[in-house]
C-alpha cells in the first residue's frame, strides 16, 4: 500500500490519514508580484502588463488532510487543508500554501480570475505570489472549493448553519375558530350612526312587539297648536254637486226666471 505523503513538505503522513482533493486545475499561470502599495488590495493589472513577472503555467490543488487522533485517543481529528502548485508533467512540487486563514487567498480587485497566494516553505519563509485562470468558470469553481475548506476548518463565518427542523419536529400551527357556538350571538351597537336614527311609524308599528315597545305617538302635523304654538281651525269640506245646483236654482228663481217644463236648471 502506497504511503500517504503531506502535499506541502512531500513528507509521509501516518497509514490512516486520509486525504481528499477539493479542486484540481491544470492550467493556471504564476506571476511574480510586486509589493502591496495600497491596502484596497492587489491589482491584477500590474502583473500582467510586464510580460516579464510570469514565472511558469502550473497545475494547482487544493488537498484536504485528516489525520486520526492517536492511538484512538478520544478528541477531533487533526484536519488541514494545503493549496499546492506543481509541474503538470512530473507532478514535482514548486510552492505549497497552507490554508490557515482566509488571507491566505485574496482576489485581486480588478478581476475574478487572478488571486494573490501566500505560500510557506518548510523553513516557514513565506512569499506571495500571483496566480490566474484562462477561463472565469475555474476560477469559480477554485473560489467554491476554498469555501468548503473553509467548512472543514471550522473558519470564522464559515460554518455550516444547523439543519432546519423536520415537519414532525415542528410545531403545528394553532388554527382558532371563529364561527358562533350554539347559543353564542352577535350584538351590533348602531347608535351614533345613521342607522340608529328613529325609523319609519310603519317600520315602529310592525316592529314595536318586538323591540319591547308597547305605543309611538306621531308627532303633531304642521300648522296645529302643539307644533306652531297658535290654533288654527281647519277649512270646512267642499259643497257638493247636489248643494250647488240647489243654490244656482235658487238664484234664478229669486232672479225671476223659471226652469219651465224642461227643467233647465233641474
């Protein structure tokens, strides 16, 4: 069985560590940067502009390492994660970052295909280096793989959120009943408004028994004496066709005329 070998220092790693590649891209282009003059970030551009700061095309991996607890010792399992860049022929190693933190990868502020990586030889000396992809979906699919590391590392912010509650763990919703129980009524106060107002006689009439009234008095008519203060009497009745043909007759008899046989005035 082929030994387990540490991707940053080519060293072997204990029988029952396990290893796992999060990312693996086969052309990618490192650049010799020049210092961090501004603390926006880094900026692409300077790096590409003089033909002369590309080092070499390599092949880049992120590698995953969990190594056991020994002897079964209870405690978490030692885990870490290394960015490596290596020759796409022979596989030898050129630079190793170890991902410690997020700062360890920085994206340059004027394209999603260049970072800044911050590699460590074993002596601890540290550099920073300008790595670039030719297509922006590697360098999507590089910046997704350093956040599941990021996971694996339990990074500030990176951690997973817990799982949301299945539906028998969650508590069913309380649905009230509004509709009226037997013998339950509804009472609606209308006073105040336009509907409270006195209604019609023959409405009050009809309706007196029911609403608990025994009498409603009209109100008095225009022109009597309760409502204008003063009596006045009311016009007698028209006479009728009988009373003033027997006036007009009598008139022309005291007139000196005489109805005759035919009975004009009859």
């Amino acid at each position: 069985m082929e030994a387990t070998i540490d991707p940053a220092t080519g060293r072997p790693l204990p029988a029952d560590a396990i290893q796992r590649v999060l990312h693996i891209a086969k052309s990618v282009h490192v650049y010799n940067i020049p210092p961090l003059t501004s603390t926006k970030g880094y900026t692409a551009a300077t790096w590409t502009e003089d033909p002369k700061r590309h080092i070499f095309t390599c092949r880049a991996r992120i590698i995953e390492t969990a190594i056991p607890s020994p002897n079964g010792a209870e405690g978490a399992d030692k885990v870490k994660v290394d960015i490596v860049l290596e020759d796409p022929s022979t596989g030898q190693l050129f630079a190793a970052a170890p991902y410690t933190s997020k700062a360890v990868v920085e994206p340059a502020i004027d394209s999603s295909r260049f970072f800044a990586l911050r590699v460590q030889d074993e002596a601890g000396r540290k550099a920073t280096l300008g790595i670039g992809f030719e297509e922006r979906s590697d360098a999507f699919d590089f910046s997704i793989a350093l956040q599941e590391a990021q996971k694996a590392l339990n990074f500030e912010g990176a951690i997973p959120a817990p799982a949301a509650k299945s539906k028998a763990q969650q508590k069913p919703e309380e649905k009230k009943d509004y509709s009226l129980k037997d013998g339950e009524t509804i009472t609606v106060n209308l006073s105040g408004t336009k509907f409270g107002r006195r209604a019609r006689p023959e409405q009050q009439s009809s309706s007196g028994e029911s609403a608990g009234l025994s009498s409603f008095t009209l109100p008095p008519p225009p022109g009597s004496a309760s409502s204008s203060g003063r009596s006045n009497a009311f016009l007698p009745p028209p006479p009728s066709s009988r009373d003033v043909k027997s006036q007009q007759r009598q008139s022309a008899k005291d007139l000196g005329f005489d109805d005759g046989q035919f009975g004009e005035f009859a």
